[in-house]
C-alpha cells in the first residue's frame, strides 16, 4: 500500500523487488532499508528525485556528506579532472595525497600529522589499533548512544533499548565477545562516570573515543566542562583520546568542532563532508602516534589499504576544502540552521506542542518531548510516534526528513532562505495536524 498517496512509487517498488532478488534486503547498508522504498536518478543542489518524479527538497544529506549541495560542480570537476591523471599506480604517492595532508594539517588544530582511507569505519578502526598499539592497552570506552561504525570494537550502545541502558548492548551478532569485554560504556556528559570507569580499570584503557557531538542521536551538544575534563584525565592516565569527527569534521568548521571547543585530542578521525559525497576519511593527530604507524619506517602498527589515497576522493576533498576555506559556505549553512532552529521552535511552542528544536551549526533535529537533553537516556523520554509521523509527513509534502526518530538534518550550502521558509511553512501545516 503507498502510505504517500500524494507520491507515487510503483517504480521504486519495482526496483526494491528486483533489487531484493540480489542484495540482501535489496540495500546495500542496513539504515537504507525504509519502510518505504526508495530508488533515486537524479541528484542536484538541495534537491533530490526517485525514479517516480517525485522531487524532495533533501536534509537527509546521504547521513550527512553533502554539504556543498548535491553534484557540487566544483568537486565533481575535480573529480573528473583527476581521471585524466593517474588512476592508481599502488606505491609511493602523488602530489594530491601530500596536499591533502597538509591542509588537514593546516586546518585541524590537533593535526600534526595525517592518513587518508576511504570510510569512516576505516579511520576509527585504524585509530582504535594505534591507541592499543602504543599504549600497549587493551580497553575502550566509549559514551552510550554514540557510533563509530561497522567494526566489532565500538559497535556498542548505541540507540539502546531503555532495557539495555547500563549493559553491554552490542550492535551484531558475530561480534568477538573479546572485543564486547573490552569496550566499556560510560554515560556522556558525565566526568564522574569516566573517572569511575578509569579506576576500576587502573592503566588498561587504552584510548577514550568521543564523538565530537553525538550526532547518530540528533545533536546533544557535549559540555566543554565535560571535554576539559576528558583531556585531564586522558592526560594523567596517559589514555589516547580521539575525537570521531566523522559527521562534525568540516561540517562545523575546517577545523572540526574541536576548534569550536578549543581542547585538542590526540588523535582525529573524519570522513562523511570533507569529501562532499565522495570516498575519502582521514585518521589525522600527534606526529610521535602518527609515526607509529607502519607507513612510517620502524613503525609497528600495521596500516595498509590498496584504495587509501584514492584519487578520486582526495580530488574531491581538496576541491571541498577550496569551497569552505572563505568561510562563506559556513555563515550561510549556520545562519539557515539558525533560521530553522529557531523557527520550527517558535511554531511548536505558538501549536502548544511539546518539542526541543536541537541542533548545532548546519545541522537540526526536531526531538518531541520536553525538558533539556544531556545524553541519550534523556532521550528515551521523546515521543518516537510523533517524531517518525512528522517526518513522514515531511516527506508527504516533499521534503526528504529521515523517517527514523532522532535522526539528524542537514543544511547545505544549496538550500536557500526560500527552502527554509518553504520548510518551515509546511512543519506548520504538519505540526498543526499533530496537535
Ligand atoms: C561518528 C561516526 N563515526 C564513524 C562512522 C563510520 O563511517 P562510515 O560509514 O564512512 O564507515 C559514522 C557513520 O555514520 C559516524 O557517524
């Protein structure tokens, strides 16, 4: 049955069938699977369209790497431009990997050094191996609701059932049970918990990893407070901290959103907007860690990859980084984000609805409750109901939200003030039917 009528998607439906025939669940990333089906042929700007010619007014941003708009001409220009050069010739490196590098290091205030891979999952998994590999450490902590990707050591916690708050809650089956025993989970925003976790643990953590805001919950903003006190600790127990800025980094700032906190992690992994929707992640930090990796002679944790580097990507992220470094790409995506925020809170409080407007920079999240939000469990208290029903709704209306409580959205430097409003004017007419 089409739960949009207003969207017809006899197409779409087709292609899941086939496509179901061949890739497991017919998507090739669990999160793709919707209730819905989707398939896409058009792509440009903030907008995006499915094989039915409906088009959408997109904030879903392919979970966030689309911040210059969809089929940027600049990148992709890059992008088609290093296909003329070398392709991939497997030793030594080119000129565009050294560049790439450089600015990292130019731009990232914690960047010494910097490697590039081609996902996120890649970064963390390598940052994960060089903090134990230096340290000579086994344990992990990492903060409940936060995720770092596909691999056994941190897919842990994540948007956990209220049940399993305060358990290990693995996010796979065939996870090693080592790698379970070895990540522990600490409230966020709670620096009594980390201390606690630290001395039931004396010199075994090897690394503490950060998501920089949690963003895979919506956006609840670390408190600096809470950072600061991460850094002691890290600093007095010799604990590697990492800051996964695979969704913050160059989202929020060349910088990341560390240069917004001012405290410096050892160790900085990206991905997702530094190549604006092409492959390319970095693990980027202090030379004397960086140089232990096995790229650097004497270095004795292995690293290896035969896409790392790749020039399709790294052509991409130069060509992304050209397009932020004026600055002006981040004063329009703010102020948007602002504009939204603001408004979708001022039209819910005007309805009488109960919802927090959370967001930060570029990025929103309307969650349906009230109260603050600190940390995940706070957030067992929004009303998933509503949150998916609004954005489906959205959707109805055309405009491409999520259909998944808690999710973010994004604003990229495509979407105009006119979307915005656009936006906004239909939260109302959706908001309005929820009251
Ligand atoms: C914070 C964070 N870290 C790591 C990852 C993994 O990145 P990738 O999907 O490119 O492997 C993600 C993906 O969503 C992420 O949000």
């Amino acid at each position: 049955m089409n739960a949009h009528p207003k969207m017809p998607n006899s197409h779409s439906q087709a292609l899941a069938k086939r496509a179901g025939q061949v890739i497991p669940g017919g998507v090739n990333s669990a999160t793709r699977r919707l209730a819905r089906p989707y398939s896409w042929d058009w792509a440009e700007g903030a907008y995006i369209r499915d094989v039915d010619g409906n088009t959408y007014l997109d904030y879903h941003a392919a979970f966030g790497p689309i911040l210059l708009g969809h089929n940027h001409p600049g990148v992709n220009a890059a992008v088609a431009e290093a296909l003329h050069g070398v392709d991939m010739v497997g030793v030594g490196v080119t000129e565009a990997e050294i560049r790439l590098a450089e600015k990292v290091v130019e731009h990232v205030p914690s960047a010494e050094m910097a490697l590039t891979f081609s996902s996120g999952s890649e970064a963390t998994y390598m940052a994960v191996r060089l903090a134990r590999g230096v340290t000579g450490r086994s344990k992990l902590i990492k903060f409940q609701g936060t995720f770092h990707g596909w691999h056994d050591y941190l897919l842990m916690n994540i948007i956990s059932s209220p049940e399993k708050i305060g358990q290990k809650d693995p996010g796979s089956a065939g996870q090693l049970q080592d790698a379970i025993d070895n990540t522990i989970v600490v409230r966020f925003n709670d620096l009594d918990a980390v201390e606690a976790a630290i001395a039931a643990h004396p010199g075994e953590i090897a690394a503490i990893f950060l998501e920089a805001i949690p963003h895979n919950i919506g956006c609840v903003l670390p408190r600096q407070d809470f950072v600061e006190g991460l850094r002691r600790l890290c600093d007095e127990h010799g604990i590697v901290l990492v800051f996964d800025e695979v969704i913050t980094g160059f989202r929020h700032g060349l910088g990341g959103y560390q240069a917004k906190l001012g405290v410096k992690p050892d160790l900085t992994t990206m991905a997702k907007a530094i190549a604006n929707g092409y492959p390319c992640a970095v693990v980027a930090g202090r030379r004397d860690l960086m140089m232990q990796f096995s790229t650097a002679p004497g270095g004795k944790v292995f690293v290896g990859g035969t896409y790392n580097g790749h020039p399709v990507g790294t052509a991409a992220a130069l060509a992304t980084i050209a397009a932020l470094e004026d600055g002006s790409v981040y004063e329009r995506t703010f102020r948007l984000g602002e504009r939204m925020r603001t408004g979708l809170q001022e039209i819910a409080d005007r309805l009488g609805i109960a919802m927090i407007s959370a967001g930060y920079g570029s990025v929103f999240t309307p969650y349906f409750m009230d109260g603050t939000v600190e940390r995940y469990e706070d957030l067992l208290r929004n009303d998933t109901a509503r949150d998916v029903g609004f954005r489906s709704a959205m959707i109805e209306h055309g405009i491409f939200m999520l259909p998944l409580a808690i999710k973010r959205n994004h604003i990229s430097a495509a979407h105009s003030e006119a979307d915005v409003e656009r936006t906004l004017d239909v939260a109302e007419t959706v908001l309005k039917t929820m009251r």
